[in-house]
C-alpha cells in the first residue's frame, strides 16, 4: 500500500480504535467497576451479617438499655437543671422542711465556684460544659425522725447535691437543733448534657 | 440475489465491444454494440473517453439495476508482449520465474503476469508457462475507463492471453497421440503442439480473422466511410475465402482475392516458421486442427491446406458457428467463459491497491465486528453476574436491618451516655466519695434506747473518706451494765455493712442522781462510700475515656 491509501487506512483504523475505545470506556468500564464495587459490598455485607449473627443479637436487650439509659440520663439532666437560682432553691428547701415540721432558722450561700475538668486544668478547653458548684449551709430543728427525713429528701430537693458535712444536737424535749452543709451541681441547661435538642425533651 | 454484484464478461476489440452476465460459468445475458475501427487508436489516445457512451449502453442493457457490476475485461492490446516459456521447478518458482523474464524484456512500465499453461512434454519437471505484459499507461487507461463506466474491475486479460489459454487447453485435453491446433482469433493467433502428457510448442502471432474481414470491408465499400463496418465480416463469415466460390459477383473477387492473397500467405508462412522452428523435423505433425472463431470461415481450411503441405482439419462444433453473435458458441468469449481455467492477467496498480484497500476495509469491518462483539459479550457477562449478585444482596436485606437497627441504637446510646457520663465524672471527681447519711441516722436511731443515748452526731467527709463521730451515754443499774449496754452499742454498729471501723474513744463513768451508772462515750465510725445515681454513667466516661487513649 502506497501513501495515498496508507494514510485514509491508517485513518480508518484510528477511528475504529477510537469508537471501540470510546464503547469500552463507556460501557464495559463502568459496568465492571460497578461489579467490582458491589462484589466489595457484598463480600462486606457477608462479613458484617456473620458478625452480627455470630454476636448473638438480641434487639430486645438492646432496646432495654437504651429505655434504661435514657432515663437514667434524663433524671441526671433534670437533676442538674432542678432549679436555675438560689432563690428557687431556697424556697424548696423551706417547702420540704416546712412539709415535716422542720423549721428552718438560717439558709447562707457560703461559695460559689466551676467544677474544672479533672487535674490538668490548664486543659480545659472552651467546649468543656459549665458545671457550678454551690456551697451552702442549713441551720434548722426539729424532731430527729423528721430531720432523718428531711437529710434523705434533700438531694431530690434540690436537684444533685452532695452533703458535706452535718451536725446535729440534742435540744430541749425531743427537738434536735443542726446544721448542714452541701454542695449543688447545676449546668445552665439540659443542652449540656443532652445535645442532640430532639433527645433533650423527656419525650424524647 | 438483490444487491449481489453482477459479474460481467467484456470483449473490447477495434470494432465492438461485447458483453456477457456469467453466473457460474453460464452465460445468462449477452449484448454487443458496434464501434468505429478507425477511430480505434484516437479512442486510446483520448483515454478511452469515446468508448464511455457505448459502454454505459451495453451495461445499462446487461445490467439494468444500480449495483456495481464486476468486470472481467478482454481486450485487444495495441502494445502487449505474449511469450511462452518451458522453466523446470515447481509451479509457483516457475510462475515467479517467468514473471521476471518477461518483466526484464519489457522494462520497467509494464504490469506483467505469468500462468502456468501445463507440463512440459518429455521433460518432467518442467512446465510451460504463458507470461504477458502490457503498459501500465494502457492497463491504467482501461481501468479508468471501466470505472468512469461505473464498474469494479476484477481482472484485464489481453486477446492473445485467453486464446493461448484456449489452445492449449484444446491440446492438452486432446484425445489423440500428438495434437497440433492452431486456434485463430480476432486479432491474434495461437499454435500449439502437444498431447495429454504435455505441451511441446506454444506460440502466439497477431494475425486474427479481423485482417481478413478488413479485407473484405475494403473490397467491398472501397471509398464509403458510412458504410456497415460488419459488412465485410458478415461477407466472410457467410462466404468465405472466394478462390472457388461462384456466389460471389465476378466483380468483387476480382477485388477481394489480390488484397486476400498476401494475408494468406503472411499466415500460412507464420504456421509453417512456427512448427518448423518449433518442433524436430522427425516429430512434425503431420495435421494441423483450425480451432478458435477463425476456423469458422469456409475454405479457409483449404485454402491453407495448399500452402502448408498439411493434412487440414476443422475442430468439431466449429462449422457454421455463429460467431457473429456475442458470446456465441463458437467464439473465443464463449471458449474461454466455458473453460474457466487460470489464465494470467493484467492487474494495474490502482486495482491492486483497490483490492488492498478492500481487503483491509473488509479485515477491518471484521476486526471491529469482533471486538464490538467482544466488547458485547463481557458487558453481557458482566451485566448477568451483577443480577446474579441481586438475590444474594436479597437474603442479607433482614439482617442488615436489623443490624442497621442496632447500629442506630448503639450510637444513640453513645450518644446519650457521652456527654451526660461526662458531666457526670466531673461531678464526682469535684464531689468525691459520699455515704449513705439517710440509713446512717436511721442506724444511729436503731441503737438509741433506754439504756443508750446520742447527743451528738457530727459527720463530715474526709480525705480518708465519709466519717461520723458520736457522742453519747448508756445507763445501766450498775457501772457493768452500763459498760455492757455500750458495748451492745459498739457490737451493733459494728455489725452494720454501713460501718466499716469503730473506734470508740474517751469513756467516763458517771453516776445519776438515782444511782444508776451512766458511761459517757465518744465514737468515730469510718462509713461506707455510697454510690452515687450518676455514678454508672460517670463510670462509662472513664471508660470511653481509658479505650481512647490506647486506641493509637
């Protein structure tokens, strides 16, 4: 073949290559990368399914701790959030001590300060939550039952608190005269302890 | 079969062109239009360019519809060379050989060819082989002539080419001991000398019976130009060479035999150098077979006869043949159609390359139908093992919601238990460890009696952890019960799981006012850590916390 028929062959060839190229690249290359990618998936499903049925699922089981967690999460947010101001905590304490013929004779904020993440506080960081702690002290009397009473209903009262310290003496006749101090944990909103804002109900 | 191309057969002399469609070898249709034989060498000159017309009208007569027709083109060449040689070695060697001997006397514009025409007579291993040449300017003319004419040309064989093909076919298929024939075509003749075993002598001369027909056109219409060119040849077809004849006018063989005389002789002489330096003077044939269109003429056998000094013969079927008609029997198309056999010929260059080209197209349109089928047949595959991977995915739907399920659930849970666990370790770190007051009052009130009484309850929590001390008195009747009832106290509180130490301190001995013994007491009880409602989640945030710090 000379150079004038050469050159429209050559020509010719180019274009068949190009086209069978282009049928390749179009077609048969996807089609066998899509393969590739579900023999993948599938190899993976087969592996993950094994695992779950080797693990011996229980759904119910799952589904109790979860139900569990979430009250238990719930009850430490509405702890935690019990209430916003001394005021209101003050008044609660009156309510509940007034509820068992306790009276109250002197309710004093003695500190105030933020619980600071374990020991490398330097380390706390802008996104570490806000926890207060309150310090307070009680001055109260009244009979013991009723005291033993109120000491037990105090951390439902004012939301999670931690005694510190008590005393308690004997007065005149079956009244006892006492003092109490106790710290209250409080974070200024559910938020902090429960983010996702579709969870932070107690519908949720 | 429609659109199957039509292979068509010409003849292109100086004075027609004829035309046949062959299928399998039979001639289905046959047509010929009558040319100018004096305008023959202007027509060359002028590229064939005249010829186009009556070439369309012949196809278009032969081959009404619009597919391309192929051609078999025989042609009487104006400058082509017909040698016959006797080369020793196989068929294919001897083929190449011949090419090479004709190509070399020819020169460098020649399209040559060589065919091998059959065995050698005594000299096994040796074959006779018909080479031929012509000049490229003249194939390329041809060619584009037939394809301006809207045709494929397949092959071009000049005149002489298929009459050697035919006579020594004749020879070599002959039925007697040694044949000699001499086969006499339009333009050219052929003698050729042989039997069954092989060929002896094969040689090609321009002489045809056109020359003689010529004569008769000149005797008969001397000066009239417009005059029926087929007349002459009808003339001598009809009457034949008129020495003796009495149908024809005194007139005219008065005219025709002095003009006849000299291309006798010219042809007698030819056949008589032929075979005298042709063949060894013991091994002369003593008759000689007129064969071809030419033997068709009446009393031309005996007009050579006298000549010669031979014993004459007409081959059989050539008598009366009707070789004015195209492609009748009779006529060297005709012979060469039926025989069908290889005969060399003239490619030029542009066919060449045409068939290249159409080689290549075809291997290509293959090569592209394959792949593209190739490229079918693993998408196909593919595509099948990809359903087949649907089902598979199917089975693993129920489970994989399930486990999606408690996937969900478990992120929920970390969710939740994350941040809330890490308030909550905060918390109790900040806190630190608390006992369970409610049930320690509830204790000391336990203990409290007649006999044992609390005047104080001081309780904190230490670095060591929660504490309480107590203070009070037991009261018995003597100082030993007294010292009894307080250790009954000690014993019970000590018997408490809330209590994990005792340790009594000062004691006093007292007496009342109605002489009941009275022991004072001090006592400090190390208490039990309690736990916290937060602490489990306080719990998961260590944890959570120790698995990321050894996770590298």
């Amino acid at each position: 073949m000379n150079d004038h028929t050469l050159r429209p062959a050559a020509i010719r060839t180019l274009i068949v290559c190009v086209l069978l190229a282009a049928a390749w690249i179009f077609t048969v290359k996807p089609a066998r990368a899509d393969l590739d990618d579900q023999r993948r998936l599938y190899s993976t499903q087969s592996a993950a399914v094994s695992a779950y049925l080797g693990s011996d699922p229980d759904e119910e089981r799952t589904r109790r701790t979860q139900s569990n967690l979430e009250s238990r999460v719930h009850a430490f947010a509405d702890a935690m959030t019990a209430h916003a101001t001394t005021a209101a905590l003050f008044e609660q304490i009156e309510r509940k001590a007034s509820a068992r013929s306790i009276r109250i004779h002197r309710t004093d904020p003695r500190s105030s300060s933020r619980v600071q993440s374990g020991p490398d506080r330097r380390r706390a960081a802008s996104d570490e939550p806000v926890i207060t702690a309150d310090e307070f002290l009680v001055e109260f009397s009244g009979r013991y039952g009723d005291i033993t009473d109120f000491i037990a209903e105090i951390p439902d009262t004012v939301g999670l608190a931690q005694i510190n310290s008590f005393r308690l003496t004997r007065g005149a006749g079956d009244q006892v005269r006492g003092t109490l101090t106790l710290t209250v944990y409080r974070v200024p909103d559910r938020t902090t302890i429960i983010p996702d804002p579709a969870e932070a109900s107690d519908d949720a | 079969m429609i659109g199957t191309p039509t292979r068509i057969v010409l003849t292109l002399t100086p004075d027609r062109i004829r035309g046949a469609v062959v299928r399998a070898g039979r001639i289905v249709r046959a047509e010929q239009i009558e040319t100018d034989p004096t305008a023959w060498e202007q027509a060359w000159e002028q590229g064939l360019v005249p010829l186009d017309r009556p070439l369309r009208q012949l196809l278009s007569r032969l081959s009404p519809g619009r597919s391309q027709p192929r051609i078999t083109l025989l042609y009487h060449a104006r400058n082509a060379i017909v040698q016959s040689h006797e080369i020793a070695g196989s068929r294919d060697d001897a083929r190449r050989a011949a090419t090479v001997k004709i190509r070399e006397s020819g020169g460098s514009i020649v399209i040559a060819d060589a065919a091998i025409l059959g065995p050698t007579a005594e000299k096994p291993g040796t074959w006779t082989v018909l080479a031929l040449a012509d000049r490229e300017d003249d194939t390329n003319k041809l060619y584009a002539w037939l394809t301006r004419c809207g045709t494929r040309v397949e092959r071009l064989i000049p005149e002489a080419a298929a009459i050697v093909r035919i006579a020594a076919d004749r020879v070599l298929t002959a039925e007697n001991e040694t044949t000699a024939c001499c086969c006499i075509g339009p333009g050219w003749s052929v003698i050729a000398v042989g039997s069954r075993d092989g060929l002896r002598l094969v040689r090609a001369f321009e002489f045809g019976h056109r020359l003689l027909s010529d004569v008769f056109q000149r005797a008969i219409r001397p000066d009239d130009a417009e005059a029926d060119q087929a007349l002459g040849e009808r003339m001598l077809f009809d009457h034949g060479l008129p020495f003796k004849s009495t149908e024809i006018s005194p007139e005219v063989r008065a005219r025709i035999l002095p003009m006849v005389a000299p291309v006798l002789q010219r042809f007698c002489v030819e056949i008589k150098q032929t075979l005298r330096f042709g063949i060894p003077a013991d091994q002369q044939p003593s008759t000689l077979i007129l064969d071809g269109p030419g033997a068709a003429i009446p009393y031309l056998a005996s007009a050579v006869t006298d000549t010669v000094n031979m014993h004459i013969r007409v081959a059989p079927g050539c008598d009366g043949a009707g070789v004015l008609k195209p492609f009748a029997p009779g006529t060297f198309e005709y012979a060469w159609v039926r025989a069908e056999t290889d005969t060399a010929e003239l490619i030029p260059h542009a066919v060449m390359e045409q068939k290249q080209s159409d080689t290549f197209r075809r291997c290509l349109a293959a090569g592209a139908i394959g792949a593209a089928a190739l490229l079918g047949a693993e998408y196909v595959h593919i595509t099948g093992q990809n359903r087949e991977l649907e089902p598979r995915f199917a089975q693993h739907a129920t489970t994989l919601a399930a486990l999606s399920r408690e996937e969900e659930a478990r992120e929920r849970i970390n969710r939740l238990a994350g941040a809330a666990g890490r308030v909550a370790l905060r918390v109790t770190e900040s806190a630190g460890p608390s006992a369970d007051w409610p049930a320690v009052l509830a204790l000391i009130a336990e203990n409290a009696s007649e006999h044992a009484r609390f005047d104080e309850i001081d309780a904190q929590v230490t670095a060591t952890g929660p504490e309480i001390r107590l203070k009070g008195s037991t009261v018995g009747t003597d100082d030993t019960s007294a010292a009894a009832a307080l250790t009954e106290v000690v014993q019970a509180l000590q018997a408490s799981p809330l209590v994990t130490a005792i340790n009594l301190g000062s004691t006093t001995r007292d007496t009342l006012a109605d002489d009941r013994a009275v022991r004072h007491f001090q006592l400090t009880l190390r208490l039990a850590t309690s736990q916290a409602a937060h602490q489990p989640l306080a719990d998961y945030a260590r944890r959570a916390g120790a698995a990321k710090e050894q996770t590298p």
